[in-house]
C-alpha cells in the first residue's frame, strides 16, 4: 500500500533497525522510573531514538517517536490493568482497551517531539536547541490539555538526586526536564562526532553550555542544601491502616476499620502529637450525616490531645442539587470541626464519568458513592500551630494545587491517598516521587498517609526522611520543620515551561516563514 498517498509515513521504508532503537530508547525510559528507578538511563535514553530519526522525514521521526512512546508508556503504567480489572471489575479486553488507549494518547507526545526536531532541524535549527525546549512545552502540554496529566514526567527520574532537583524552586519539575533533554542531544553529537570517519566535529559549544547549565544547577543545589531550615516544629503521626479495598466500602466491616485506625492513633500518640493524619476515606461514612460515628471521632482527639485529620465523603446542597464531595475533615483536640477541605481535581472515570449522560453504559471505578462533584474553593486548614494544605489523592501530582495551597498560607503539605489501586506495583513509587518536586518547589514539607502505603515524611529539600512498608499496617512518628514557601516557582508557577512553549512557537513558526519567503 502507499501510504504516502494518505498523509502517512511509508512504515516499510523505516528499516527494522531503527524500530529496534526506537523500542531501546522506550524500555530505557521506563526503566528510569520507580520502580525499578535507574534514574541514570534518562540522561542517555534517547540516543537509540536520536540514532533512529536521523536522516528521516518528520513523518517517519514521527513514527518513530510513537514506537518510543508506546514502550515507554506501556511499561510504566502497566498497573492500569491492575485498577481496571481488579477493583474496576472490568473483564481484561476493556482493560487492555482503555489502557491501549491511554498509552497510546500519551505516545503522542514523544512522537510529535521527534517529528517537530525533524522538522526544524531540517530548517536549520540544531537539535541541541530545538528538542530541550519543545520537550519541555509538550510536557507542559500534557500536564492540563484533557484536565491534565503529569505523571512520569522526565525530570520525576532524578527524585532523589537531591543537589540536582533543588532547583525546581524556580523552574518546577520542568528545569530538570530541560537539563535531560539537554544532556541526551549532547552525548548523540558526541557519539556522532566519535564515529564520523569524514566531519569529525565534535560539538565543544554545546558540551560547554551544558557543562555550565549542569553546574549551576549542582551549585544552586549544594546551597539550597545547606541553607538553615525554618524553627517552627509540629509534630505528626501518620497512620497507615492497610484496610483492604474489598471491604472499604462493606458496612460490616465499618466498625473495625475506624477501630483499626483509632488503635494505630492511640500507638502513635504514646509521645505526643501535634496532629494525626488518617489516609483518604478512612472513614467510609458520611460524617455529617451519622451522629453516631461523627461522636465517636470527636471524642478521638482529646483522648489523644492532637488534631485529627481524616478523609470522608461530604454532602451538600446547592442550588437545589445534592453534590458528593471526596473531602478532608480537621478535628481540634477538643473535637471541634476546625475545617474542611474539599478535592478539587477529580480523577476522570475515577470519581466521575465525563459526558456521562452520552456515555450511559460506563460507569466509575471508585465504590460506595454516586458522582464526585469537585469542591469549589481551596481551603487550607488552620491546626493552630500552623496551616496545611491538603492534597486528596492524586491531587499531589498537580504542581499548581500545591502552589495555590502555599500562597494561601499553608505551611505543610498533607497529601491522604488511598494506593490501595495499585497492588504491587510500580505506581505507589511513582506517586512518592512525584510527591518529593511538590515539597521541593514550595520549600514546605509534605506528608503523606496512604491506605496501603506509601505513607513517607518529605521535607522540604525533598528528603524522604521516612516511609512504611507496602499492605502493612503502619504509622509513622515525625517532627517536622514548617515551611516559609516564599520561592520564585510559588509566586510566579511555570514560567520556564512557558517561555519554552513560546520559544517553540518562534522556532517554528519564525522557520516556516523564512522557507516559504
């Protein structure tokens, strides 16, 4: 068939190599994230694809770019299949469906990564500048276009790479992105150069500016490092139920998962607390609407003589409609409601369908309760020794819920999950990771209490300075150092992922006028 007569690469006339080097480059990236995190292969996991691309068309660097993408993409989100058909009760050929789907959606952007460098690379533009820059605007892309979804972006590889990553408290996670892509193009000049038996031209610029960038991010990293940390302290348990997710919801099983929470409360306070925080949902009841579990959750904190924390669906009336809420409620030790906090971003299909009313046929994965209705205004929290700002769930991948926390006050960042989704798998570790650019770009701690675990302690250089086991029932003591959260990425967000989005628009735009003048 000739495909180019239909707008589409010709696939036959892509050697077999160079898929070989397109699905290297894949297995090299998933590679790069939890688990099993050898972090070092992001910064030379596009070479194989770099290889692959060179010399072709855009279309055909498009396509290998999708073959990178659907490797990489398949092999770190495999656990989908576990949520889809464990918990979702779905049979394996819709899973493989809506997996396949997704990957094949976030394969996208890779694959127009490689045809844009092609493309402008044609015109001109190196390679050393052009896909650093349009790396980091797809990624910023991808990060709200479809509600968003900024999961396994480059930089989340180098998490505990501590000097390396203190500097997303300007640029977000997005600056790392950049100095990866970065580093990639360099080492293929370097092995393109080294084998060249004609123009042997190695690329000293490029090495030098990247040299550079690498070591003003090593010492913008040693410094914040060093730089003394705040003096106010509060102290916190972080309790780990392990309630299993077949039974969350099972009203027979109610009574004993607040008392397995209450028990592990009593362990953890034996010193002291400031404030416990129980996991998303930990009280599968309406707190509002049932007196008698309400009074018994009051009574919880003056026996422990600490703030409480804990997730519970809420209800409200508006406008006449019943809306559910996936909220957080504050107790005072006196029992007193301090707050609640709402979840503002949604999982699609999660905790609500979208276009549900064309879609009759699909339902959401999530038990217990109708539609999620998001909350309708961020709400930190005051515990009296300081305010928190409380991220439900994968809210804690959203860098700009985090940021709207810190700006309205929040000096700690608590993020209540329930990973229990995920099995074994790698996913509990990548939403770790992704926690720790969270506490890094606000410079405020961020706690976690997890269903099943990972439930960690994250200060606020990105230290996890501790993390419980996996399906284990667990708390977890701290004395954490409460943030200022005055940095330039708090105040002003992604305005490095911006300028690189506009300098892609120049680039290509400012080419295609040049070519056709």
């Amino acid at each position: 068939m000739d495909y180019g007569r239909f707008g589409l690469p010709d696939f036959k006339a892509v050697p077999r190599r160079d898929y070989l080097l397109a699905l290297l480059s894949g297995i090299l990236l998933a590679l790069s994230y939890p688990k099993p995190a050898l972090s070092a292969l992001a910064w030379f996991a596009f070479l194989p694809l770099f290889l692959a691309i060179g010399r072709k068309t855009p279309k055909q660097a498009f396509l290998l770019g999708m073959v990178t993408g659907l490797t990489a993409f398949g092999g770190i989100l495999y656990w989908i299949n576990i949520v889809v058909t464990t918990y979702g009760k779905l049979p394996w050929a819709v899973s493989i469906l809506v997996f396949s789907l997704l990957v094949a959606y976030l394969a996208l952007y890779p694959a127009i990564a490689a045809c844009l460098t092609r493309f402008v690379e044609e015109r001109g533009v190196s390679l050393f500048i052009s896909f650093p820059i349009i790396w980091v605007s797809l990624e910023y892309i991808r990060a709200w276009l479809l509600t968003g979804f900024p999961w396994a972006l480059l930089g989340h590889t180098q998490y505990r790479t501590l000097p390396l990553i203190q500097i997303a408290d300007i640029t977000g996670v997005y600056g790392l992105s950049f100095l990866i892509a970065m580093a990639n193009v360099l080492f293929y000049s370097l092995l393109r150069a080294a084998v060249s038996k004609e123009n042997r031209v190695f690329p000293t610029k490029e090495a030098t500016i990247f040299i550079c960038c690498l070591l003003l991010t090593l010492g913008y990293g040693f410094y914040r490092l060093n730089a003394l940390p705040g003096k106010d302290t509060m102290k916190v348990a972080l309790i780990q139920g392990n309630i299993d997710q077949s039974v969350k919801w099972d009203p027979a099983y109610m009574l004993s998962t607040v008392a397995t929470y209450e028990k592990l409360s009593r362990e953890a306070c034996v010193n002291g607390a400031d404030l416990v925080v129980w996991p998303e949902s930990a009280a599968p009841f309406y707190f509002q609407l049932e007196p008698r579990m309400a009074e018994r959750l009051r009574s919880l904190p003056g026996e422990l003589k600490s703030c409480l924390v804990f997730g519970s669906p809420a209800v409200e009336r508006e406008h006449g409609e019943i809306r559910y809420l996936n909220s957080a409620f504050l107790l005072s030790p006196s029992g007193d409601v301090l707050g609640r906090s709402d979840k503002l971003h949604l999982v699609p299909f999660g905790e609500y369908v979208p276009l549900a009313r064309f879609l009759p046929f699909v339902h959401k994965m999530v038990e217990g309760i109708g539609d999620f209705s998001p909350g309708s205004r961020l709400m930190p929290l005051n515990t009296g020794k300081g305010e928190i700002g409380i991220l439900v769930c994968f809210e804690g991948i959203f860098p700009e819920l985090a940021r709207d926390y810190v700006k309205a006050g929040s000096r700690l960042l608590v993020n209540i999950t329930n990973d229990a989704w995920f099995g074994r798998s790698s996913a509990p570790y990548q939403h770790l990771s992704i926690g720790v650019f969270r506490a890094v770009e606000n410079r405020v701690p961020l706690v976690r209490a997890a269903n099943t675990g990972i439930t960690a302690v994250i200060d606020s250089q990105g230290h996890v300075t501790g993390a419980t086991a996996l399906f284990q029932q667990a708390y977890l003591n701290s004395e954490i150092r409460l943030g200022e959260g005055r940095t330039l990425y708090t105040r002003f967000g992604d305005v490095f992922a911006r300028l690189c989005l506009i300098a892609s628009l120049a680039i290509l735009f400012s080419r295609k006028s040049s070519s056709s003048g």
